[in-house]
C-alpha cells in the first residue's frame, strides 16, 4: 500500500508536470524572445525611462539587478521598522532592527526565512505591498538572470548584449506570474484557502476554550509563494496550516505549483538555443535527482522505528494526517529541491535518515529541479563542468551549444561550486567561533548532541542556498544571529548571480565555435554522467558534517 500510494503521488504530479511542460516552457521562451511590448508594458517603459530596445553588457545587467535589489531592500526594511504607521497593521509593531534587516534581506533574496511568527509580527499591509511585492520580482529577477545565461548560449554572432535587465524583469512579473498567480488563488480560494481582509476572530472551541483566529488574503500570497519558488506564509505553520492548505488536493496542487516553472524551463532552454535535446538533458536530470531523494525519504519515513510510528503506519510525528507521509514527504522533496522553502510537515519530526535526505537534497545546489531561474542556472554551471570534462575523455575540445568552455569560463564556474559550502560550513564556523554569536546561538538550539547539530547545520545550508525552510526547533530569531543569517542570505543570492552573468557575458562575446565534431551530450551516458558529477562535486564537502549530525543520530537508534 506504501509503495502504490508513493508511486501514485508522484506519477500524479509527474502527469501534470508533462502536460505544462511544451507549452509554459515554448510560452516562457515567446515571452523572453519577442520583440513586442504590451502596451502597459510601454507604459511602464515611459515612465520609468526605460529603452526596451538596448542591449546591456553583463556589467550593466548586473548593476540594475544590484541596484532594483537594493532599492528593494530598503524599502521593505523601512516598511517593516514603520510598520504601526501604515494601514491594516493590526497593532503590530515595528520590527527591531536586527530582525527587519533579516526579513528584508531573506525576501529579496527569494528565500523568505522567517525568523518571526507572521500572525504575531507583520499587519495586511506589509504583507501584501512589502513581502507580496517582493515573493514576486524576487522570482522575476532569478528568471532574468536565468535568460540572460541562456541568451549568451544562443548568441551566435559574437554581439556581448544579454537583453535589457528592466524588459525581462516587467515580462517576468506581467506575462508569467501574475497571470499564473491569478487563476491558481482562485483556484485555492475554491478549495478552501482563506483570503479576507478581516481583523483577528475570537472562538470558542470544542472543548469550551478561546482561541483567536487571524483571517488575511492568504490565497492572494500562497499562490505566488509556490509559483516564485518563495515559501514565506502568512501564518507560522505555513502549508501545514489549514488556512494555507486545507486539504489533500490542494497539498497536490501546491506541490504542483511549486515544480512547475523550474521543470519546464529546461523546454525554454531547449526552445531559445535551438536544441530541445540539450533542454531534455537538463529535465532528464533534475527529474532523476528528484526521485533520488523523494523515493528514500518515503521509505524512511514509513520504517520509522518505535511503538507510535508501528501503530500509525509511520513517522507521522509533525506531519498532518490529512496529508500523511506521501503527501509530506513529496512536499519536503518538493520544497527542499527548489528555493521554496514552504513546509506542510515539520522537518525537525523528521527521522534521522529523512532529515538527512532533506540535507542531502539541499546540499545538491538546489538543482532538483531548483528556483524559478536559479535552479536552471545553477544546473548549466554544473553542466559547464560536465562538458569540459566529457571533453577531456573524449579527446575533444570543450564546446556546448557552440560556445568554447575556456579557462574563463571554467574559473566561473569553479568559484561558483564553492560558494555554497564557503557559505554553510564557514557562517556555521563563524556562528559557533565568534561569541555574541555563538551565545545567540546556543539559546537558539532546542536539541543538543547530533540532532542538535543539524539542526544549526541545516539552517545555514538553507539560508546559503536561498531555500529559507528550517528544523522547526532553531529558534533563530536573536540579534547576531539575525544578522549573521541575514549576511549569508544576500551573499548567497548575489555572488552566484555576479558570477553567472560574467559566464553569460563571457558567451555572447564569442561567434560559433569550429569543431570536428559536436559531443553527444544528449545520450543517456552524458546524463549519467551529468548526475554522477553533481553528486560528486557537492555532497563530499558536506560528509564529515552529515556523519556527526543525522547520521550519526540515525545510528544512535
């Protein structure tokens, strides 16, 4: 039964998936690649002063990618100190400055770590022109950088112009996700999600007790959350809380929702270079990856050992029952595969092996199948690598798409492979060796001894990661510790980004390569070694830390 249900969730989303995948992916592509302007788009272009017709180098697509961030971040940090100044606050107050720092920094960055209780800490207003607002242009600006990259693969005429940062970042938002975001709030308003406006509700429940409620426009923000890849909920226990995901089938659509952009723009990779096998190489790997750590996270968590869980059928500590262990289990894949980041279970309930898979899946570089965007430009720099080493076995010369991987480009992308680690394993260093930090950080750890471990571990890989979920028993909102976060947030957001476009402008400086031979990238045997090599450039720096903490507990019993 455990086996069908797994195979049955999966295959549901997989049939989905495939449906969207040739015509978002072509849609995606026509949206990146046409020279025609809506006319709200032109309105938008006059206003701001913006030529829709220039071509940017890379340094100056990358400086209004630093400049549009920036501008984004000192707004929402404003808006969240100001916060009993603006309407529908609720009463809530400012947020102190270490922990608005932290949130403007996390939403900006597409990763929505949390360090508060969001029905305790942020009114409709904030929610819905500060944290919406950004849900979406932060996933509009991974997209862009993501086309830029594969511009500089398709340019063939040697020009070093990636489009025009402002065209891609305004198509991004009005042509992909708010017209998603539309239609699939309404679906969840359907299925059950709130959306309202309605100031907090005193209850009494079953048992005679008071219980306050807070309403707010959910559907409006779960909606963009899933789609952007985003994961920040308007209430603490995020998709597990009924108001976010009230049911079975809108935990699918959300899983849904949260792949579907990242799986098919591997198709608009294919459609804009002129080579859907090279498209099919990137999909044929995220989705093995995937299932690589979906499959045996399952089966953890269904031979979780103990009395409770041989009468429950599983490890169903911290997850909800109307959901139950595929449907939690495919959401963590889901969740910790992307930047999403969202949660409908509590990963720190998790067994220690399943905790370890979540890791494992993290540590991977987000790539299965990753962000809206970032997934897909994190993925082709690890396929940079692939070619240059397939190259060297075969005695050829390192050529993709006809573009020539050169010591530039392979100095890129090596940098980029080590930032994550740099970033986990050296904030981790620096939460544990400088002592304001490591007495916040102290405070903050509910556990003790491996999982303990984890738990500090997994949160600087998801904040270096931009995915933004957590092992619910971190309590990390302290100063230092919000700022150390906040720090490894933005550098792990914009140093990968400054890296990928210099890749990308290093490409459309080049005409179409001359070779004997193309390389046969697209067979089964270049995908093999495509997942090998991920594998192998990411987890290793990782083991030493993953053997002392989850494995470690696993062991223990």
């Amino acid at each position: 039964m455990a086996w069908f249900l797994t195979a049955s969730a999966l295959l549901a989303v997989a049939l989905v998936l495939g449906l969207l995948y040739h015509p978002l992916g072509d849609y995606m592509a026509a949206v990146f690649t046409t020279g025609r302007d809506l006319r709200v788009e032109r309105l938008i272009y006059r206003l701001c002063g913006i030529d829709p017709t220039r071509q940017q180098s890379w340094r100056r697509y990358l400086a209004s990618v630093g400049a549009f961030s920036l501008a984004g971040f000192v707004l929402l940090y404003a808006m969240l100190r100001l916060q009993p100044l603006l309407p529908y606050s609720l009463g809530m107050p400012g947020m102190r400055p270490d922990l608005a720092f932290n949130t403007a920094a996390s939403f900006v960055g597409n990763t929505n770590w949390q360090s508060y209780s969001p029905e305790q800490a942020t009114g409709y207003a904030v929610q819905m022109t500060g944290l919406a607002v950004q849900n979406f242009v932060s996933a509009a600006v991974s997209m862009a950088v993501a086309v830029a990259l594969i511009r500089g693969f398709a340019s063939l005429r040697g020009r070093s112009g990636l489009g025009s940062f402002w065209v891609d970042l305004v198509r991004a938002n009005l042509r992909i996700l708010l017209p998603l975001s539309i239609v699939m709030a309404v679906v969840l308003i359907a299925g059950g999600v709130i959306q309202n406006l309605t100031g907090p509700a005193s209850i009494t429940t079953v048992s005679g007790g008071a219980q306050t409620l807070l309403g707010g426009p959910v559907a409006s923000q779960e909606a963009i959350k899933m789609i952007g890849t985003n994961g920040g909920g308007l209430f603490n226990a995020n998709s597990a809380h009924p108001f976010e995901n009230p049911t079975a089938w809108t935990n699918l659509l959300q899983v849904i929702l949260l792949l579907m952009i990242p799986f098919s723009m591997p198709r608009m990779f294919g459609t804009m270079v002129g080579d859907q096998r090279a498209g099919l190489a990137l999909l044929i790997t995220m989705i093995v990856l995937f299932a690589a750590v979906y499959i045996p996270l399952t089966i953890f968590e269904y031979a979780g050992s103990g009395t409770a869980p041989m009468l429950a059928g599983g490890a169903m500590e911290g997850k909800e029952q109307r959901f139950g262990i595929v449907g939690s289990t495919l959401f963590a894949t889901a969740t910790t595969g992307t930047t999403g980041g969202a949660v409908n279970s509590m990963h720190d309930s998790y067994t220690a092996f399943g905790g370890l898979m979540l890791m494992l899946d993290m540590t991977l570089g987000e790539v299965a199948p990753g962000g809206a965007g970032s997934g897909t430009y994190a993925l082709l720099i690890l396929m940079v690598i692939a070619v240059f080493l397939a190259a060297l076995l075969l005695g050829r010369s390192p050529v993709y798409l006809g573009k020539r991987l050169g010591v530039r480009e392979l100095k890129l992308v090596s940098i980029a492979i080590l930032v994550l680690p740099l970033l986990a394993l050296g904030g981790m260093a620096a939460g544990f060796a400088i002592p304001s930090v490591r007495a916040d950080l102290m405070d903050a750890m509910s556990n003790q001894g491996p999982h303990g471990l984890s738990e500090v571990f997994y949160a600087f890989v998801s904040a270096a990661i931009n995915n933004g979920s957590a092992f619910a028993g971190l309590s990390a909102n302290d100063p230092m510790l919000n700022v150390l976060i906040g720090v490894i947030i933005l550098l792990g957001r914009f140093i990968p980004i400054a890296l990928v476009l210099a890749l990308a402008g290093s490409l459309a400086a080049q005409g179409k390569a001359a070779t004997s031979g193309d390389l046969p990238l697209h067979r089964p045997q270049f995908v093999v070694l495509l997942v090998s090599l991920i594998v192998f450039i990411t987890v290793p720096v990782f083991v030493p830390v993953l053997l002392v903490g989850p494995f470690a507990e696993g062991l223990m019993g």
